[in-house]
C-alpha cells in the first residue's frame, strides 16, 4: 500500500464518521482557540502600547519623583501597572516629595552630560477649547512645556511654530494645538488655526501652531492636547502640589546608561540626600510601561498555556477512546487487507494518519478562529492586523503530537490483529 493510498482512505474513513469527527476537532479547537485568542489580543494591546509610550524614542529617559504608571478602567476599581518594582518598598521617608521649579530648572542648568534637557508640569485636565463658532468636547488637556518639549516627546509641528525660551520665560498666554483639538475648531482647515485666540478653560490664548497627528491608541490621545509654557501654567494654575517632569535625549542611544548614571548624580544633591540615602525619586525609560506590561502579560500567557494543555490533554484521551472504537468497528475491514497484502505497518499508518489528521483540523479551525477574534481587539485599538506566527506554528507541531501520541496505541492494537480472527469478527 502506498503512501497516497494509506493517506487517502484515512481521510475517508475521517468523512465517512462526520459527527464524530466533529465533535473530536471542536473539543482541540478550543484550547488552540484560546490560546491564540488571548495571544493575538496581548500583542495587539503591547504594539499600541509600545506606539503611545515611546514617543520620546530608545534614546531618551525621564526623572520624576514617583514611580510613573498607568490605569486601566475607571471609577473605584482600577488596575496598575508600576513602573519600577522599588516603588513598593518606600524605604526614603522624603518619597513622594514633589519635584520643584527650582529643582528641575537647577537640574537642567547644572546637568553636565551632552544631552538636550526638557521641564514639563501638568495644567488643567479635562477641559473645553473653544473659538468664536465652535467647542471641543471636555477631555482636552494642557500641558505645560519649554522650548525643547515638543522634540522630547516625539510631536513634530504641521503649521505655524514651536514655543521659543523667550515664551517660556514670559510665560505669555500662547499655546500649541493638538491636531484633534485644531480640526474640531477649523473643520477641514487646521492651518488656519495659527495666529488665532481661542478660549482655553475660559482663558485666551494665541495659536502658535498645530501639532501634525502623530496617531493615538486606546490608551493615550496625542492630539487632544493644548501645549504651552510651564511658566504659563505657573501663573495662571495654582501649581504648589504639580509636579515637574524632567526628560532627556542623548545623541547616542550607546551613552544611555552613563547618561542615566550622570543624571542621578546631578540630581541627588539638588534633593538634597545625604550619601546612605535611597533616591527619591525614579528614572525611567520612554518605553518602559510598555515593558512592564509585557512583562505583566506574560502571567497571563503562561495560565492560558496551561488551560490549553489541559484541554488538549481531554483530547487527546476523547481522541484515543474514539480511535478503539474505530479499531472494533472496523476489525473485518482489518482482517481484509491484512488477507489482500496489507502489512502491519499499512495498518499501523492509516489509524496513525486518521488520528494525526483529526488533531491538526482541529488546530486550524482553532487558530483561525483565535486569530480573527482576537484581532477584534487590534481594530478597537487600532493597530495593523496581527497574526502571532510562532504560536501558530507551535500550535499545529503540539496538536500533530497530540494526534500521535493519541492515536499510537489503537493504532499498535490495529496492527496486531490476526487476519483469520478478523475476518470472522461479528
């Protein structure tokens, strides 16, 4: 018997038990289908994580005075991802102490390493932008920047231009539009924006220029923004519990660590610790809550493993009962073969291939079930469709096995039948 052969009437005894085939590839599907589910769905939130935390690029980091995190939900239950693990521990009584104008302009005038250094403070959140016809929604947020704050966090300028020091020393009421913001304002027009005074949280401000949309995620909006001057946001917010933000941008992604290691040692002495001090305050990468979240995920793809083995575990033992059965049913059909020529080996492959071929059916309607419900989650969040290949692989090599080993021992018992017994089976 040929291999074509022995192939063949597998698949037809495979179309000839249609319920039960079935039956058999939904139950592997479904732990293939989990977990590709859930690793298309984590990849999707990584990669639009990954674009809306590393603006400022793999060259730049920030110091701030508490860990720096994210929220995911709203109202009393909320989930965070910290930033760095020390956090925890609060060991310095003077954690948690904001980072001071003072601080930070110190910081950027004494800081001696070759980088370009950027001071930003929060404003007011959640507010409306408006001109003379027309209104944003109440999710606009002001920020308050220098003139090296827009390059630091990866925004680039479509019309008009950038904040100079002469502004931020002024702190006059000028600012810089979103692009989100520039077309609620001027629908189909947002150049026309620079030059204007708009009314921000009631308060006038010229446009300098509009910010070029750079994209936005489930997770950060870049373009619902109002960018003006920290000096400004002194002035006009009461700013004695905000905190300054300071980032920096080396030319070398190389000089990162000794960058890093600079800044700390600039910076504890304007905090004023003593030597057997812990710092109060954390550096961190652009990338790293997307990092962290990585690292988080990978709990959860490592449970999903688990309930897919243990699926596939019930799959394997529902596919082994179902190829007995199969043995016993067609025990004549055996013994007629073995009679006609057929070896042990012919008999041995074709139970082997019925059960090998089962398995992977299973495995691809599982994939491809996985992989279109779980890009639902790449559309919410709008990034390119994914399709985690190493899984998929891994997927098809663990269920070919579990066909293997499932379908061995029939097919063993198969083989192992006498001819004469066979053929008088009733």
């Amino acid at each position: 018997m040929t291999f074509k052969d022995t192939v063949k009437l597998s698949w037809g005894n495979i179309t000839g038990n249609r319920l039960r085939t079935v039956i058999t590839v939904i139950i592997i599907a479904l732990g293939i289908f989990a977990l590709i589910l859930i690793i298309t769905a984590i990849q999707a939130a990584s990669n639009s994580l990954t674009d809306s935390f590393s603006t400022m690029g793999a060259n730049a980091f920030s110091v701030r005075f508490k860990d720096k995190n994210i929220r995911f939900g709203g109202g009393a239950q909320r989930t965070i991802i910290k930033t760095n693990k020390s956090a925890l521990k609060q060991k310095n009584s003077s954690i948690g102490k904001i980072i001071t104008y003072e601080q930070a302009k110190e910081f950027k005038e004494r800081y001696p390493f070759p980088a370009k250094v950027g001071l930003a403070i929060r404003g007011a959140g959640g507010i409306v932008v408006n001109n003379e016809n027309k209104k944003t929604n109440p999710d606009i947020n002001v920020t308050g920047g220098d003139e090296n704050y827009l390059e630091l966090n990866g925004y680039k300028i479509a019309y008009g231009r950038n904040i100079t020091a002469a502004d931020v020393e002024s702190g006059s009421n000028v600012c810089i539009l979103g692009n989100d913001v520039a077309e609620k304002l001027y629908p189909g027009n947002a150049a026309k924006a620079v030059d204007k005074v708009i009314s921000v949280d009631h308060i006038p401000y010229r446009v300098l220029a509009v910010l070029d949309d750079k994209g936005s995620s489930a997770f950060l909006s870049t373009g619902k923004v109002v960018i003006t001057s920290y000096n400004n946001i002194r002035r006009l917010y009461a700013t004695q519990n905000s905190s300054f933000a300071i980032a920096v941008m080396v030319p070398d992604i190389n000089l990162m660590d000794a960058a890093i290691g600079e800044a700390r040692g600039a910076f504890r002495p304007i905090r004023k610790l003593d030597i057997k001090e812990e710092d109060n305050f954390y550096i961190d990468k652009s990338d790293s809550i997307a990092e962290k979240f990585l690292s988080a995920s990978q709990y959860l793809q490592y449970a999903m493993i688990a309930i897919a083995l243990i699926t596939l575990i019930g799959a394997a033992i529902g596919l082994m009962n179902i190829m007995l059965v199969a043995v016993n049913e067609r025990t004549k059909e055996i013994g007629l073969i073995k009679a006609l020529g057929g070896t042990k080996k012919d008999i041995r492959d074709q139970f082997l291939w019925e059960s090998v071929l089962i398995s992977l059916m299973g495995a691809i309607a599982g994939i491809i079930a996985g992989v279109l419900i779980g890009n639902v989650v790449a559309i919410l969040l709008k990034t390119g469709f994914v399709i985690p290949w190493a899984w998929v692989i891994a997927g098809i090599f663990v269920c070919s096995l579990v066909g293997l080993v499932a379908g061995l021992y029939p097919a063993i018992k198969a083989s192992k039948l006498n001819p004469i017994d066979a053929l008088r089976y009733e």
